[in-house]
C-alpha cells in the first residue's frame, strides 16, 4: 500500500475546495454560503476527498478533512484547543514549538503549523475583521477573537525565530466574588469586605505581574455595582464581561498605515468624563492616564476601578506616581502624593504563585502621613488581609492561608456610613 503524504493530501483538498467556493460567484451563490456554517463547509471537503478515492483510515480522513476546516474559518492547528473549555493560554512560540496553560500548568502539545507563513496567515485572520494589521511596519499587534480571548501576536525582526502568537482565554462562565472564593482566591471574608467598599463606591487599584488574574478580579469586583449605575469601561482590547444595564465599552485605537488616527487611553478617560458616568473602569494604566484617572476618582466618580503591574501595594504606588510624573504637568512630588492618597482608597496586590494558583496576597488601605511637614509627604499601604505561605504541598502547589490584620481601617466608617456592612453574604 503506498504511504499517503498527509500534508500534500491537505494542501490538495484546500486548493480543490477554495477554487470551488470563489468560482460559485460566477453562479450567483454567495462564498459565505460555505464559509459562514462550519458543518456544509466540512460536508464540502469531505466531497473532495471521497472524489480522490484515496482509502485512509476513518480516523485518518477526519483528521484531514478537520485541518482543511480549520484552515478555512478556523484557527488552523491551534482551534481545538479553542474548543477545550479547560484550557487558560495558547502559545505559539513558532511552526513546531506550540503550549497551553490547563490548570496552571504549562504544557507542550503535538499540533504544530505548517510554517511561518501558516501562522502569518492565522495572525491576519484574527486581526483583519479588527480592522488592525501586523507587518514590517507593525510588527505587533493587540486583537481579540469573538469570543472575547485576548490575542497578542508579533512578527520578525522584533520575534527573532518566527512569528510568536499568544491568547489569552477568558472562561465562559463570568467571574463573580463568589466564585474566585470556591477557586481559593481568596476567602469568604475577605470577599464581603471587597463587596462592602464596591458598593460604598470607594476607589480600588488591582495590583499584580502579568497573568495574575487581576482582570478577572475586576471583573468580580465590577458585578457587585448596583445595576441601575451607569458605568464607562476604557480598555486597550476589550475584555470585561459586566452586566450592567447602563453600559459603555470604550476600547483604544493604534494608528492608521500612515502613522495617523490613534485614540489612547488618556484621550478615552478624558472623553469619558464628558459621558456622565456614575463610575469610571479602566482595564490598566500604564502611562499619563493615571493622572486623568486620578482626577476622575477624586472629582465625582468615586466607586471608579482600574489595575497595575506592579509587585506589591507599595510598589503600585510608586508605579502610579512614575506614570503621573508622565502626563508632563510639572507637578511637585508631595503634590502628587496628596493627588494619590486623597484618589484611592484600597489597593488589592494579586499574585500567580508556583503550581498556577491565583491569590489575592493582600488588600491595604491607603493613608497618607505628613508628619515632618510637606516635603516629607508619605503614602502608607497599610495592609487589612493577606495570604500567609506555609510551603509546598505534593502537587507543587503553595499552601497557606489567609489572615485578617488587627488594624481596623478608617474605611469602615465610610461603609458604614453608606448603608453596608462587611459582613453581608456575598452575591452570586
């Protein structure tokens, strides 16, 4: 029997049926007729094959027919980790060298791209409907697939041995503060007490590296605001999923071919604060629109969210006063400081510990102290929870628990104050 060369079988089929689909404009049938319904796509190739008369094993066949599919309106080799709702991450470091994260862990997977110009191809599928591109002009680019997965993809020179793609899965059920506590996130109490201070409208900054979970904690955060709020999200690739009835997704534009036409975060805070919005939400700051959040937070918009990168409470301060330092206003540092601490008013540091939990290692309140005058203006992060290690058990995975500091925090009163109590069951 002779041996079948798979590839050459494929690229075969996918030559034979993608002639077949762009002739039918000739007969007046739309292309999207077979593109647009995954299973009269399938029957089509599975047409083409039978018409080969090549006799493969049924396993063989499926496989084949599947790859064309895939290479047609799908994601090429990568699309059925697309379909595995346990899988977290998809990273594509080149042709032959593809991982996903499931449960924390990373792993290598068998599937691989035909070549470099397989992945290009797949990287414009995802970005063209965006309106977006990647060439040697831009050789990056941020994206999103319907489903909300973040893409990130990046070509050479600046990818020095091939085209690298990275998605970033987001799971379709939504992320609430009850359930980042059944995944040990943090615990019960720690849940009501976040749950008291959304409500009672004080500012919250979540902290952590990249991969932490923060997104999906603001996103657990953002479902707890009183669904009659209207809320504007400010987001370089959209990704919450909130549902509020008064709602306005805002997402950054890059520049045009010719350098022209971005819309930055900075420009969409400031547009937002013309939007009369009862809380303002911005997926990150990591440059002058700190400032601008800032001001929104302490000028009728209080309740507003956002994230950082950063490494720990006091280092998300210091990150915020460096990107204030940004937006050019010359503005004395005890000023800004005062800028900060009269902003925000809890701070929550999230971290991806060995094994691939997620935890929230710490919630502080932020005070200022100016003892020593203005010059010595200092902002604490005085800590209320945090997440104490205790090692590693079998798996590899940290163990530990969380504590409640003896500290009582000011913000208590303001809850009070505002009808909520910390000790109110947290909804679902």
């Amino acid at each position: 029997m002779a041996i079948i060369d798979q590839a050459a079988l494929e690229d075969k089929l996918h030559r034979m049926t993608s002639e077949y689909i762009q002739g039918q404009t000739t007969q007046q049938v739309d292309p999207l007729y077979f593109t647009q319904n995954r299973e009269r796509l399938t029957g089509l190739v599975w047409r083409f094959l039978e018409r080969e008369g090549e006799i493969l094993p049924r396993k063989t066949s499926q496989e084949i027919v599947e790859a064309v599919v895939n290479r047609m309106v799908g994601l090429g080799p990568i699309e059925p980790f697309l379909n595995d709702p346990t899988i977290t991450e998809i990273m594509v470091n080149s042709p032959g060298e593809i991982f996903i994260e499931r449960a924390g862990e990373l792993e290598a997977v068998q599937a691989s791209f035909r070549d470099q110009e397989h992945i290009l191809n797949v990287v414009d599928r995802i970005v063209a409907p965006l309106g977006r591109r990647v060439d040697e002009s831009t050789p990056f680019v941020d994206a999103r697939l319907p489903d909300g997965s973040r893409v990130n993809a990046i070509i050479p020179p600046l990818a020095l041995r091939s085209p690298a793609l990275t998605i970033r899965r987001f799971s379709a059920e939504p992320f609430t503060l009850q359930r980042l506590v059944s995944l040990a996130t943090l615990n019960a109490q720690m849940a009501m007490f976040l749950q008291a201070c959304v409500r009672s409208r004080l500012n919250i900054l979540i902290s952590g590296g990249t991969g932490s979970g923060k997104t999906s904690t603001l996103n657990a955060l953002a479902r707890c605001i009183p669904i009659k709020e209207r809320l504007v999200t400010i987001e370089d690739t959209a990704e919450l999923q909130l549902k509020a009835a008064n709602l306005v997704s805002l997402e950054s534009r890059p520049p045009n071919i010719e350098g022209s036409g971005e819309v930055n975060i900075r420009t969409l805070v400031r547009n937002a604060l013309r939007m009369r919005p009862d809380r303002i939400i911005v997926g990150e700051v990591r440059g002058p629109e700190a400032f601008d959040m800032l001001q929104a937070m302490n000028t009728g918009h209080p309740g507003s969210l956002t994230t950082v990168h950063a490494n720990s409470s006091q280092d998300a301060v210091r990150r915020l006063e460096s990107m204030v330092l940004m937006a050019g206003l010359d503005l004395p540092q005890p000023a800004i400081r005062d800028a900060i601490s009269s902003s925000l008013d809890i701070v929550i540091q999230q971290e991806r510990l060995p094994g691939g939990s997620r935890k929230i290692v710490a919630i502080s309140e932020i005070l200022s102290n100016q003892k020593g005058g203005w010059d010595n203006f200092q902002i604490q992060a005085k800590e209320i929870f945090s997440f104490n290690r205790e090692g590693l058990d079998g798996e590899g995975r940290v163990k530990g628990n969380f504590l409640a500091s003896e500290y009582q925090p000011a913000c208590l009163e303001v809850i009070r104050k505002s009808g909520y109590s910390v000790s109110d069951q947290v909804e679902d």
